[in-house]
C-alpha cells in the first residue's frame, strides 16, 4: 500500500439501503470531485450534486462533502458522496472512481492512513473497528473512550512516569562520585511503587474492556453426571449437548457462543473429572484440564443430591488451575438443597432441569464480564494490548525488586527502557510493519 496512490471504497454495507456512501481519499481527490461533480464542493459543507458517468450523463444525484487535508479524517483530502443505496448504483459510482485513477481501497487503509499521519494512534484507530463491532452499550463507551484517547492518555502518562524514574536511576549511574546515593533514596522508591500502582489499573481496566469486546470464556467442569450438559443447555436455550443418566456422556469438549445483553459469552462443556481406566474418557478429562487453563472462568458444577463431602470438595477444587476464578454453582436445588460450602468461594444455587436460579447465573455472569459495572477507567482493549501491559508489570516489578535486594542500577535501567518500549507498542510509538499490516487487516473496507 502507498500513500501515493488515491483510494476509494463503499463505507456503507453492501446490499440494499436508503443511502449509500463512497469515500475517496488521496492525492487526486480533487481531479476525481471535478470529474464527477463538475468542480470541487466547498470544505466540510454537504451540496447536493449531480454525479457524472464518463459521457458527463447523470448517474445520480444526492450529496458531496470534501474534506481538504490535513483537517480530515485520513489527513489527506477525502470526497464523499453520498448517494442513493441501491448495490448497482454503488458499484457504478465506485467503477466511476477507479476509472480516475483511485484504487480500491484495502480493508483498514483509511483508518491506517490516519494513524500514520498522525491523526489518531494505533490504540485509537484499534477503537473505531471496536466501536463498530461493540456488542453492548458498555462495549461502545468503553471503545468511545478508546477512540477519544483517553487509554492513549494512560499510556502517556506511564511513559512520562517511567521516563522520569529512569533519569532517577541514570543519574546514579552518571554520577557515581556524588555524596547522595541515588538509588538509596525514598523518592526512587515512592516513584516505582506509584508507577506498579499505575501499571495495575491501567491493566485492570484493559482487562475489562478485553472482557467487553470479546467476551468471556467459561468452563463447565465438574464430577460426572452433576448436570454439566444441562447448564450448557440451559445457557444456550436449545439442548447443544446430549444428556443422560449415565456417567461419562460428554467425553470431548462442547462449545456454545451465546449472549447475555448483548454480551458475547463463549460456554465450554467438559468431560466429568473423575479416575477412570477408559482411554477415550481419560483424554476428555485432559481435555477439561486444558481448557479451564485457558479460561477466564470455570463454573464448577456439584450435584447437591449427592455431593456432601466438604473435604473431599476442597480436593476436588485444589486440582483446579489456580489462576482462574471459580464459582460453585450448586445444581439440582429442585430435589435438595446444598449440605456443603466453601468460605470465600463464589457460590449459587439453580436447577438446569427447571431453570431456577439461572437468571442469577445470568447476573454473576454479567458482573464478572463488567456488564452492570460503568467505570471512567474500563478501556475498550485487545489481547496484544493485555500482553505489553502485563510486560510493563513484570518489568517494573523486576526494577523494584533489583533495587530493593541489590541496588543495581545498570539491570535496573535497562528493565525501565523495556518497559517503556513495551507501553509504546500499545499506542504505536514501537510497532512493526507485520503487526500493522496484521491489526489493519481485520477493519472493515471503508474503514
């Protein structure tokens, strides 16, 4: 892709519509808008125009707005017309313009020519694909919020924290024949803690607008036959998964996207965990343990006809990854009631046979993914995002401790620079031309 050429491509849906709009951007939009308009439309004002085929005979009429660079959306001219929605009409318009020398444009070229000169970041243009595919109304603040820069203002302001932390440090490295000892003093210390503190927030509201945009993966796991398949089913609302009273139906993994409000939801069901000597049930259990590695939840379904054992659940649940977040989901409640609980466990009761409960499973689903929470610190984020964060806490982490074990300015100098090489992946400050290529890639044409 050049930013030479000019470029062109319908930024409405395909298909029929009341308008339908195309967008030109470059270096010849005003030879184009002359062509087809007969002269260039008056900046940021909509006229309604006559649009020319190449023997000047009307193809349409409806409106233009030119947007001279650098004041526009690309920071390079840019010629809309917006016209009737037919797909016909559209098409026409588009050959019109390719005829004057635009191509068609890639899927997430305008929006990457924005980030390239200079009139949004990468975390910004990020937010305009996530703002179109939001799939609730706090999956749209999260990703306006992006979009308004205010997650490239967090980011900032850690690089303007780390870089202040690393003159601390350079200058003990500097000056070594000073009498103060730099890396002995409690500033140095104050600054890293504020700066670890920042970090986490920053982290922790990216993580929930992770959560936002692309849901959340939860896992079903539990002993056979406590109603695992039927949970499954009561989410989807269709029976996905077969149910039966013997134990061991399910013996591969089952998976169901549904949603609650609007809110993307990935159900994973799992074979039961229990010993077994049969070779197929054995790998489905492997299965289950992979699977609830990977999730952002596991539900941990207990039968509470049966399951009275305290201890033996505590045993059950030490064999679960230790980083995922559980809740005991007590099923069955429609025959009895649960005998055995956990102190500081998240726990609900429901019948999947009856639906009892399930509307509660609903909420404490929704306000682990942040659905009911509207927090000014919840950033619409993605998965690389999440990872050069985590980064930046394990290098800060990494410099505090250098310093409070060995006071080694050197490690810890270099640990800061990392970090502040990885907060600038995040806004496109350090970023390569595969990951670009890779991010722009998944936009929408005309976007």
């Amino acid at each position: 892709m050049s930013s030479a050429d000019t470029i062109a491509a319908i930024a409405t849906p395909s298909g029929r519509g009341g308008i339908g709009v195309l967008r030109i951007s470059g270096p010849s939009v005003r030879k184009i808008a002359t062509e087809i308009l007969g002269d260039v439309p008056p900046p940021r004002q909509a006229s309604l125009r006559t649009f020319l085929d190449l023997n000047n005979e009307p193809l349409d009429q409806g409106l233009a707005i030119f947007f001279p660079g650098p004041a526009s959306l690309t920071g390079e001219d840019i010629l809309e017309l917006h016209a009737h929605g037919g797909p016909v009409l559209m098409d026409l318009l588009l050959a019109r313009a390719l005829e004057l020398g635009a191509r068609l444009a890639q899927p997430g070229e305008f929006s990457q020519r924005a980030f390239l000169n200079d009139k949004v970041d990468l975390a910004q243009a990020e937010a305009i694909a996530d703002l179109i595919d939001s799939g609730s109304r706090q999956a749209v603040r999260a990703a306006l919020r992006s979009l308004q820069g205010e997650f490239s203002e967090r980011t900032h302001l850690l690089t303007q924290q780390i870089v202040e932390a690393r003159m601390h440090v350079e200058a003990a490295i500097d000056f070594p024949e000073e009498e103060i000892d730099f890396l002995a003093d409690r500033e140095l210390h104050a600054r890293l803690n504020r700066l670890q503190q920042l970090v986490a927030e920053t982290l922790a509201g990216a993580q929930q607008g992770a959560l936002l945009r692309d849901g959340m993966t939860v896992v079903i796991a539990g002993k056979p036959n406590a109603g695992k398949s039927s949970l499954l089913n009561a989410l989807a609302g269709y029976e996905a998964a077969i149910v039966t009273p013997v134990p061991g139906t399910t013996r591969d993994v089952l998976r169901e996207r549904i949603a609650i409000d609007g809110m993307p939801l990935h159900v994973v069901d799992t074979a039961g965990l229990r010993d077994t000597k049969d070779v197929v049930e054995s790998e489905g259990i492997k299965r289950a343990h992979r699977e609830m590695a990977k999730a952002d939840r596991i539900l941990y379904v207990i039968d509470s006809v049966v399951d009275h054992d305290a201890e033996g659940l505590k045993t059950e649940l030490a064999s679960l990854p230790p980083d995922v977040p559980v809740t005991l989901v007590y099923n069955k409640v429609d025959l009895a009631q649960p005998t055995v609980s956990l102190r500081d466990a998240a726990t609900l009761s429901l019948s999947a046979r009856t639906g009892a409960g399930l509307r509660d499973l609903h909420q404490h689903l929704k306000s682990c993914m942040g659905l009911q929470e509207s927090s000014a610190t919840t950033f619409s984020a993605r998965r690389r995002h999440l990872d050069a964060l985590r980064r930046v806490r394990q290098r800060v982490d990494a410099a505090l401790q250098l310093l409070s074990e060995r006071k080694a300015g050197e490690l810890m100098a270099e640990e800061l620079r990392l970090a502040q090489r990885d907060v600038g992946e995040i806004t496109g400050e350090y970023t390569s031309d595969d990951l670009l290529g890779e991010i722009f890639s998944k936009f929408c044409i005309g976007k």
